[in-house]
C-alpha cells in the first residue's frame, strides 16, 4: 500500500501515517498491570497477558531487523537552502532505544535537480553518513536495510538500475535497545522545509 507523507513550509515532521506496532504488546502490558491491581479478576489472566505481552514484544523486535521500501520524491523535494549547508533529511529506518543513541535510517538531500540518498545512523551517540545513489523525483528508488549482529547493511536501486551497497559497524545490543521503533520521513536539522513537499513511500515486504 502506498503510503504518502507531506510536510508544511516551515515544518520539520511530514504528515502522514505514523503507526507504531511497539504499542501492541505495551497495551498487553498495561492490560496485565490492571489485572493483577484488580482484586476481582484472578492473576492467572493477568500472567497471561504478561506472557502474551513478551512473546509479541520479541516478535515485533526480530520483525524489526529488514526493511525493504520504495521511495518516491514528488519534485517539490528540490530545494535551496538560505546558505550552504548539507544537512540531510530523514525518510525511514528503526531506533533501538534513543534515535539520537542508536538509529539506522536513509536519509536524503536535494543537490540540483537530483536527491540523494545517505546512510544515516546513530551508533552509541556517533552519527554516521554516507552517500549511497542518486535519484530523480518522480521516480521509484528501492531502499533496503538488514540490521545484523555487528552491522547494518543499506542497500539501494535506482531506475536506471544503478545499485549501492555500504555496511555500517553497529554497537553491540544492549537492554535497553530491546525498545525498538519505526522512524519516519523528517526535514531537517538545522533548517526546516523551506516549502510544502510530498513523499509516496511503499513497504514491499516488511
């Protein structure tokens, strides 16, 4: 299903839809939180739902280690900046615990008539980018992220077929990156979007 995200002049965040399958097994929790409060109903349920909880928190955190996605820039992502600057905006990737800490996502920049597409990534705290492909707007461009072990792995595909690879060196996991999340198409930095822009956006097999 083609999902599509504008942002607003002067705004950072893209409209669209946002949905996050974290909060299916955090609403099991709460659920089993409010049976054992609860003196009436028997804990039995209540563990039930705490176990139900974990199995889908493992689930939607394995489901969340490949993203495969196409991308498409509708030609007001061509933009100029009030001065030089190459920040690079978001489009879509995972968080494990704090984006700002530990992230894997593609980002991208308008450099005349083209976009390109970065790596961008969060590894304890270090942000790390690279260029991958350029694009056109209005075209089609294939996005694929595997989170491994050791390392996450973007690749990308043009409609000129032109293909990209580069591995980026991840932290080892910890606790705390057992909360993972979607992140979403985002303007910015430093400056936000100078005009309204739109992005379609199409997860082929996630």
């Amino acid at each position: 299903m083609e999902k599509r995200f504008n942002v607003r002049e002067g705004k950072n965040y893209f409209k669209g839809l946002r949905f996050q399958e974290i909060l299916y097994p955090i609403g099991m929790l709460f659920l089993s939180i409010c049976i054992f409060l609860n003196n009436n109903i028997e804990n039995m349920y209540g563990w039930i739902s705490f176990s139900m909880f974990a199995l889908v928190w493992v689930f939607f955190y394995f489901k969340m280690k490949d993203l495969n996605i196409k991308v498409k820039f509708d030609k007001s992502c061509l933009y100029e900046l009030p001065e030089k600057y190459d920040q690079i905006n978001k489009i879509y990737g995972f968080s494990f615990g704090n984006h700002h800490k530990n992230s894997a996502r593609f980002g991208w920049r308008a450099v005349g008539e083209r976009i390109e597409i970065h790596t961008y990534c969060y590894v304890d705290g270090k942000r790390k980018s690279e260029k991958l492909i350029d694009c056109l707007p209005e075209e089609w461009v294939e996005l694929d992220l595997d989170v491994f072990k050791k390392e996450y792995e973007f690749r990308a595909k043009n409609i000129d077929g032109e293909r990209a690879l580069k591995r980026v060196v991840k932290s080892p996991t910890t606790f705390s990156q057992w909360y993972s999340y979607k992140l979403f198409p985002y303007f910015g930095g430093k400056y936000p979007a100078p005009h309204e822009m739109g992005i379609s956006i199409i997860e082929t097999d996630y």
